[in-house]
C-alpha cells in the first residue's frame, strides 16, 4: 500500500488472512496536548485501555473532571470514511434508539494532526450494564 495516507498500516499475512498491524505508534504526547486544548484542562492522563485489529483506545482522565472519557485512534484502514462514518453512526443512534451509546466529544478524521492518525474522544460507557 502506498501513500502517506496509508502511513502506519501494514498488512500481515495471518492463517486465515491478512491482518492490520501498526508500524507507527501515535503521538501520545500530541494526544495529551489536543485533549488538553478541546477540554480546556491544564492536566490531561492517558492510559492505555484496549487494542483491536484497528484501533487503540485510551483512557482519558482530566485535573477537574470526574468522568472518564476514551479516545480511540484509528489505523488508516479507510481513511476518512471510517471515521466520519462512527461519528455519524454513534450521533444517528443516540438520537433515535434508546441504546447507551458513547458520545463524542471531539474528533479529527484527518492525519494531518500532531497525533498522526484519525482519532475520536468520546464518553465512556458504565461498566454496570442495568
């Protein structure tokens, strides 16, 4: 695959296929600094929470909230299609299901950020499913 877009993403011969792997890391630091701006916060934490076969997801925790938030980043799988269409699809099902579905809070479906790859902070989901 060529092309800057695809910068980051390598495809793995796997048993049953090829699979997504990461070449590049994200700029944590860069995360770190655009939540800090988005959320007007002097103090942002990241800490890894998960991994897929397309993105990484991280908790974001804040000097003045108590709500945790999570920000996904995304490999380029389908540069920005992928991203805009979880944006609108997350959007389109808190509007009219009655499922708990994150809200997003911030988003870039661009590379051409400090981060180097898509990304979305959201709100986190309770754990307690009642």
């Amino acid at each position: 695959m060529a092309g800057s877009e695809f910068r980051g993403l390598e495809w793995v011969p796997k048993t049953f296929g090829l699979e997504p792997a990461w070449t590049l890391e994200p700029n944590l630091e860069a995360a770190k600094q655009i939540v800090k701006s988005r959320l007007n916060r002097d103090s942002v934490t990241l800490s890894f929470l998960a991994q897929g076969a397309f993105n990484k997801l991280y908790d974001v925790t804040s000097d003045k909230d108590t709500e945790t938030l999570v920000l996904r980043i995304a490999l380029p799988v389908d540069p920005r299609y992928k991203t805009l269409s979880e944006v609108a699809t997350l959007d389109w099902m808190l509007h009219n299901t009655n499922m708990p579905v994150p809200v997003v809070v911030a988003c870039e479906a661009s590379r051409t950020n400090p981060v180097g790859f898509e990304w979305i902070l959201m709100t986190k989901l309770s754990q307690n499913p009642h």
